[in-house]
C-alpha cells in the first residue's frame, strides 16, 4: 500500500511537472501547494476540511491541457 501510494503522489509531481513549459504560472503555484502540503503532512494528520482542497489540487494537477490526447 505505501509503494501505491508513494507512486501515486509521484505521478501527479512528474505530470505537472512536465506541464511546466506549457502552463508554467499556474503549474508552479500548484507544485508550491502541494510540496507545502507535504511537508505539512509528514507532522500532522489530515485534517478533514483540508483534505478534499487537497485532492482538487491533486486533480488539477494531473489533469491534461485542453487539446492534449
């Protein structure tokens, strides 16, 4: 289960760090969420009115540009 999710957080990261040339602005305040998110949540449990502000942000992250198969 931890690799699963260890490979999960992984694949979001690389997705939007790849969309960085593209959308750079906005993939950058995502990555800057979600590293401040992590950090935050190797010393606290979630917190259950945060957590599903998280997986929006997980969802933006690896969701595809417009125009993009």
């Amino acid at each position: 289960a931890l690799m699963a999710y260890i490979a999960f957080y992984t694949s979001i990261f690389v997705a939007c760090c790849k969309k960085l040339k593209t959308d750079g602005k906005m993939c950058a305040v995502l990555l800057a969420a979600f590293c401040g998110y992590m950090a935050q949540a190797m010393f606290n449990i979630s917190v259950i009115d945060v957590a599903p502000y998280f997986w929006i942000l997980c969802g933006l992250m690896a969701a595809k540009p417009r125009g993009e198969n």
